[in-house]
DNA sequence: CCTTAATCGAGACGGTACGTCATGTCTTGGG
DNA sequence: CCCAAGACATGACGTACCGTCTCGATTAAGG
C-alpha cells in the first residue's frame, strides 16, 4: 500500500535516494491536518506545510489525498491486539481498556474526521473498513467464538452483531460529543448492551461514571 | 431560528416584499447539495445555483452557510411521530417501520453529511442534536418510560442508552456502507440487541434478511 | 481587436456590467510591466498586481498574455500623424520631430520589449508589423511617393528601402543602448543616410550632436 | 571570462579533474536553446537537459545564465574576418558575401534571440557589443577608412554610421521577419543605402531579388 | 397613476487557495 | 574530486471558487 515500494524493478536507484524521513513527517503532518479540519478541508498544500516540506515532495509520493490518507490510515496500528485470557469476562474486560486507550481514542477522532467523505470516496470507504472497522470486529468476533466453542454462549447470539456493538456506540459517541469516549461510557455500554445481547444478566454501573448517550 | 421572523419591529414594509417561495427553493437546494456534497463541500454559490436563484437573494436572508443548514434542518420534520399503541411491542413495531420509512433515510443521509463538520461547529451540534438526536430518543424513551409504568420493564434497565440503541446503530450503518439501512436491518437491531438489553429474549431473524453490520 | 465588443448579438446586458475603467488600468499596467520586464518575464499575475485588480479580472477580458500584450499595442496611437507641408525637406523635418517624441520614444521601448519574441508568436509578429512597423513606414512612404510626384526624387531611389530607415536605425539605436534615440540621433540619420540614399548631398550635423550608432 | 581558466595558482590537482567535452557540450546545448526560447525562457535545467549533462555539472562552471550565456557568445567566431581587396568595391563584395553566410545567419539568430534581454542585464549589453556589433563595425571602419586614403571616398562622409548601416538593417530583417536576411537582401541595401551615403550612385537591383525591409 | 424602494437573476469584482511546474541547491552512488 | 540523476524547499503561474457588490428589470405599497 505503500507507494514507494519498488517492489520487483529494483533499478539501479539511480540519483538521490528519496528521505525516508519526509515520509514519516508527511504521514504525521497529513494526520494531524485531518483531525484538526477534517477530510474535505485538507489539502495537499496544507500537509506539506505542516510538515515543514515542499509541496512537490508530496507530490511525489502521493498524486492525491485521497492516497495519502489511505496510506496515513495504513500506518496507524490497529487498536486492538489479539486479546485471549481464557474467559470471556477476562476478554471483554481487555476489550474496554483497549477502546478507551489514548490511542484508540485517536483513532476515533481520525474516523470522525474522515467519515462523511465515505459515501463519496468508495476507495476510502474500502480502506476504511480495512484498517479500522474490520479488525475491531475480527478481534471482537474471535472472543465471542471462542466463548461459544467453550459453551459460554447460547446459540441464539448474534455474534456479527454483537461485535459491532462496542466500536459502533463509541464512535456514535465520539460523533456527537466532539469527543473520544471514556472508560465509563465503554463500560456502559458493556454492563448496559453488550451483556445482555450475550445472555448475560445487565452489569449497572456507579452512579457517578453514568452517562447518556449524546451528551 | 428562522431568519425572516419581523420580531417586534413591523416597519411598514417598505419595496417589494420578499418571495417566500425563495426560501423554499434555497431551503431544498441546500439540502438536496448537503446530501450530495457534504458540508464541508458545499457553497453558498453551489446552492444558489442550484436553487436558480442570485447568490443575493441568499446572502439576503442567510449570512453563512452555518445558518443556512441549521435552518434547512430545522425545516425538516422529526422521523418519528408520538407513538403510543398500549403495548412495548406494538410501540417497537411502529418505531422500526418509521426508522426504515423513506423520509427516515433521507434524513440518515441528512447526518451522514453533516456530522464530520460537528466537531469543528458547535452551533451545527447543537442544532444537530436539537433537530435529530434528542427527537428520535425522546420517541423511544417516551415508549420505555410507559412500558415500565405498566410493569413491562425491569429496574435494572438502562433506558437511556436503550432508547439510544436504534437510530445509533441505524446511522453507523449508514455511515459504513454509503447507503441508508433498510428494514431488514431496523428488524435485526431490534431482535438482536434491543430486545435482549430490554430483558427480552431474542428474536433470530428469518435467514434471508441477515445482515452484517458494515456490508 | 477589443476583446469586450459585442458586435451583433447585443445580448440585452444581464448582469453586472463590466467596468471599463478595469480596462484601461489593466492596459496601461500591461505596458508598463512589458517595458519593465519584457514579454518573457511578463505573467497576467504582475499586470494584475500592477493594475490593482483581481487575477479573474484580467481573465475575464484576455485569455492569454499573447492577446493581452496585443490589445495593449492597438490602444497605443501611432507614432507619426499624416504629415504634408509641402516640401520633402519639411516633410522630413516634422519626421524627424515626431521620430523622438516622448511618446515615440515610449513606443521604441515597447518595441525592444518585444520583439525578442516575435520568432515564436506568429500572431505577436503580425500585430507588432500592423501597429508599429507599418504605420511609420507608410507615412514615410507617403511622403516620399509625394515628393516624387513633385519631381524632387530622381527615378533610381529605392523608396521602400528608404521609408524604412528612419525606424530601423532608430529602433535599432534603442536595441543597442538601453535607451531611445534622441534628436540629435535623428538628425544624424537623416543627416548621414536618409539624404544621400534621396539622392541630396549629405548634411553634415555639428560636431557636439555627433553619435556613434551603438553607443 | 571562460571560467575554467586555472588562472596562476596551479594546485596539485586533486581528485578527477573536469572533463573539457562537458564545456564544448554545454556551451553547444546553450546556444541552441537559446536560438530555440530566447534568453528570457532559456533555464540552466533546460541547458542541462540539452547537453545530456546533469544541472550540478553546468553550476559548477557558470554560476548564472548571464555567464552562460557570456561565454558562449564568446565562443562564436566573428562574422567577417579580416578584408582587405584593395578597392572599395572588392572589399563590399566580400563583406556582402560575409554577411549572409550561413554563420553569419546563424550568428543573427543568436542576436535577436538575446536582444530584448538587454535592457535589463548591463553585462550583457557589453558582452553583446564586444563579440557582435563592434567586430562587424570595425571590419567596416578600417575597409572605410582604407578607402579613404586611398581618396576614394569624400570628406563629407560619417565613416561610423555608414559602417553600421550593414549589420543593423541585417538584424533589423531578421528581427522584423523570424528569418535571416538572405543574400538579395544584402545586396539591396549595399546598392540602395550603403553606395549613395558613401557618395557613390545607387546600384538598382534585379526586379526578382527585390525585398521590401520588413517583409 | 406614478413615485418609491426593496426585491430578483445575473454576473463582475478583489481576494485566496489549490495543484502544477521550474529554479537553484544538495545529496546520493559510482567513476 | 568529478559526474549523472534526481530529491529537496521555495516560489510563481493559471485556474477555480468564494463572498461581496452592482447592474437592469420587476413588483408591490403609498401618495
């Protein structure tokens, strides 16, 4: 995905070799530019600016923004790593911490700033999924597997649609807030939806980490 | 909020009042560009072209295009009428048809649009969440505070993020694949995940109808 | 040559109309950058600058620099008015008046701003012989085809050749020093050249006027 | 001027030591793009990429266009060399002969091609005049002067300004027409100008060789 | 009826941001 | 140390819009 790969035609490398450290610069400017003024408003120009680089060294790279922030996207880790600690309790409990790491937290601000370009840019859309939507789910959906192969869930499940459930409420609420989600709306959402969707009896939380939805 | 209301000061209307069906042109343009464009990509010029109407005739009434869009949201009526059938699952019936119903679609497009620019526009949250969040969630919290009074619900229940749950999910979805859900996903919501958080058992769809949530 | 005149299809004028002061003042800057900074280095963005207007503006009117620099040259008058007073020795004398005019001299400087791309704008060469090759030449022709006709030119002289000198040396001149020839230049050439090919003996000039040609 | 002269100080000579068909490249691939743009759109790049020869190679021996193209002008030979026949006529014959050869055309081309650049570059105004003008002038002057002495010529005559008349129109036609002037034009303004200011009668020309100056 | 005044569509205006391109300098690997 | 190739920061160019301003024409209300 990268696009200075050379891939199989390892020519001679001829002339002077491209910096590797304006692609990271770049990469961390086009970031920053997106969460700060969102897809539409970013511009290539603005990127090199905020990388300290010429636009032409940009240009070079990436032919559009629209590959420049799929390849952005691609070098962001994914928020959640693979989470196994033998029940789903000890699983889910990993699954909160992680969703509310600083880290995922910007990754939902990048989803927020990016998605109403969505249903416009259907390469975006595909990477977008790819990077972020996906291995939330994936990760999610091998918990809930395993649960159900160590006979923790009853058939009935929807486990597509319980694997959603967490990463979709957060970014709902990253959406309407303005801001990333906390800890306590992650275990809201755990003691209030996921639980039971599992079959589990609901988990009410304190009082004072309680939080609506929208607010 | 309506930017033509005379207040108090009725000067005696002096020269050639103004058209009203201008506003309603404008009004129809500037969400069929929303939906189209998104926020960030729409212009006061862009509308008034499409409106067939001189950029004066909007600047007149609309100084920005902030007040334009939270005006031309404001016109839009809520997706969901007062519902009140005796009984949780004849309200629930009633609110997925009104969540999948056309006018509700459009106005999921409406959101899609608007909502990366939220972060960065305090004055579109807050009408966002006046004209289409705190509607939808009012309806269905409407709907669960009366199921409790009759006994239908237990006190462990998070109401809140229940009535929450559906349009949530109904927009991330929208979000995800580009287009609006359809019944066959408001019916999945409900038998997956409301119903449980509810305190219901769930209600496995027919296979045909089966959708992931970001396909 | 005006690009703004509308012939025959008079539209009936909607919008707002053009301001012709914006005409002028984007002309006379166009000369002054092309006497500046020659053709070459002359971009619509100076002469826009230089007027004081809006990049658009200059668009608006002219497409290219090409057709800009070519109306510039058909709002300058030309250099010599219709000149009969009778006698070719008069004639010459008011030649040699108007050759190092003020405004002639201006005109010289647009000449060696120009011509230096003529070899690579056929349409450039064509307005450059319309406005200022061939007005100054058929004035001369004029005059000399008059004096034959009085019989104070003899059968053998060139007449083409001979109108044609005064404004080669002169420009010439202007070519080779920086500046515009002065009158005590003129005078040389009418002096040293223009009599004797005439078939007159030479008249010679005092000594304090005397000029190298290219110094 | 050349900039590769290792003047007194003839260090050890570290390192490769330049490679003289570079200059001659160089020097070559300026004189063409120069004929070809002009010296307004002539770029050391553009040189570079004519000469096959990388830009760091060009800087490292001339430090500005200027220099450049200085330099190459210094490497043109002189139109006309050395004329001396014993009479007036043989010596005009061969200036003639001189002044439309396909050197001397070519060397026309250069000078139109750097003319209008000469208001504004003082150095090159002088290079132009020490490799261009004066030589052609100072053949003409001595066959003049020669003349002279030999009391062909009558006192009466501007020595400088008959001996400028050949080169000037020359250039005068190429500037006015894109192409060099060809020997029938030569001829004519020997026998319509030059002839008749040296005091001798006008030599018509044949009809078929006859050219109108700016044509 | 006729004046007055604010409206309407259209488009010109100054300004600005964009992507492209060219310039001169710097930095590779190789001779 | 030279050479060809080309990456680099900078900046100018022509284009495309933006929001404002200005035109002739239209349309109602007040005199």
């Amino acid at each position: 995905m990268e696009s200075n790969d050379t891939v199989i035609t390892d020519e001679p490398t001829r002339g002077r070799p491209r910096d590797p450290s304006r692609d990271e610069a770049i990469i961390d400017a086009a970031i920053d530019v997106l969460v700060r003024d969102g897809y539409d408003r970013l511009s290539m120009e603005g990127v090199a600016t905020a990388a300290g680089v010429g636009k032409a060294t940009v240009y070079r790279r990436w032919s559009s923004k629209a590959e420049l922030v799929i390849d952005a996207m691609a070098t962001l880790k994914p928020a959640i790593d693979s989470i196994d600690t033998g029940s789903l309790e000890g699983d889910i409990e990993l699954v909160v911490a992680a969703s509310c790491s600083p880290h995922s937290q910007r990754l939902f601000q990048v989803m927020v700033s990016i998605c109403s370009a969505l249903p416009r840019e259907p390469e975006l859309l595909a990477a977008f999924k790819t990077r972020f939507t996906e291995p939330r789910i994936a990760r999610m959906t091998d918990i809930l597997e395993r649960a159900r192969g160590r006979g923790e869930l009853g058939p009935d499940i929807d486990v597509a649609m319980a694997a959603s459930l967490v990463p979709s409420l957060m970014l709902q609420r990253a959406l309407m807030t303005g801001q990333p989600a906390g800890r306590g709306y992650a275990e809201q959402i755990v003691g209030s939806v996921l639980l039971p969707v599992l079959g589990r009896p609901p988990r009410p939380i304190s009082t004072k980490d309680a939080e609506t939805p929208h607010d």
